[in-house]
C-alpha cells in the first residue's frame, strides 16, 4: 500500500496483518481521487474526515494532494496506531489528528464542537449495517460545509439508498467486490441544475 500522488508520492504505508483491516486498492485509490479532483479542481485547504479509518490511507492520499487537516477515526486501537504511524511517514504529523472512538458515536461530538469537514470518507467494514447509520447522522448533521463532499465505499450488490436527510448521491461506481457512492448536500444538486 502506497501514497499514489503529491507530496508523498510513493511513500509506503503500515498496515495490519490480518482481514479486520481491508485498505482501499491503489486502482480505486487512483479512480476515486480522479473523480474528487475532477469535481474539486484541487483539495489545497481543504479539511477532510476519514472515518472508519483502517491504515488511514484515504485520508494521508489526500493530505498529499494538498488538502489542510485530517481527522481519522477508527475504534480499534491497533489502527489508531497505524494511524499514527503512517501520519508520520508520510509527514504529514502537524497535519492530522487520530481519534480512537465509534464512527457513529463521534459525529456528535464533532458537531457540538461545531466542526465541519470539506471531504468526508466513510470505509466501514461490509454489511453490517454501519454505513447507513453514519450517512443517516451525517445527512442530518451540520458536519459538511456547503461544497462538501462524502465518499463511501460498500460491498458491491449491498443495497445504499441515494438520499440520506440532505445527503444525495451525485454518482455511484463499481470496481469489482468494491462500489463507491459520491454524496453531496441536496442544496448544491439544486443549484447546479438551475
């Protein structure tokens, strides 16, 4: 596993033995941030939340492509440390925060805090029922700024509605085993078709 663009490029990241941990494929890796670059123009200044963090491979990709923080969530301790870990190759230390706490638990936290994300990543383990739940608080959340965008990965064939409160699909891509959802405000859809 590896950093595929930016200030990192190349770098290589820590991860887990095992199957609790299932870091994103450098391919989907590659096509997702095509996608969000394509959409965003750029991430410079951006602040992203990864949730469900794993080896926090999204989130140190985007933190090499320029975005400004990154805060990585995940409830085992073992990934929080990898976290960490993999913070600190790539270099990006001053830049991201590791958070040991339930995906779904933390967005309240978050919100009464009066955080707020422009690029949110959701890789929750499959089908358990998770990723609903964290769309759901999300969509009724004030945890996205306006231009925001959500990106989730799920088990292809697992049934994702396309509407979460203010949270609607924007595009929807299968890699294999693998699907990814592109989420963003209801607000912003209405404007861009007008």
């Amino acid at each position: 596993m590896r950093i595929i663009s930016g200030s990192a490029r190349g770098r290589t990241l820590l991860a887990p033995q095992g199957v609790r941990v299932r870091p994103t494929a450098d391919r989907i890796k590659e096509a997702l941030f095509s996608i969000i670059l394509s959409r965003e123009g750029n991430l410079g200044g951006k602040r992203l939340l990864d949730l469900c963090a794993g080896t926090g491979g999204l989130g140190i990709e985007a933190l090499s492509r320029g975005a400004e923080t990154a805060l990585f969530v995940d409830n085992h301790r073992e990934s929080a440390d990898f976290i960490t870990r993999n913070i600190e190759l790539a270099g990006f230390s001053g830049q991201g925060r590791v958070l040991v706490r339930d995906a779904v638990s933390v967005l309240g936290e978050l919100e009464e805090r009066g955080e707020s994300f422009d690029l949110i990543f959701l890789d929750p383990p499959y089908r358990m029922g998770l990723t609903e739940k964290i769309l759901a608080r999300v969509g009724h959340s004030r945890l996205l700024t306006d231009e925001a965008l959500m990106v989730v990965e799920f088990a292809t064939g697992e049934e994702l509605a396309s509407t979460f409160g203010r949270l609607q699909e924007c595009d929807r891509r299968r890699y294999g085993a693998t699907s990814v959802a592109f989420f963003e405000l209801r607000t912003q859809n209405l404007e861009h078709r007008t």
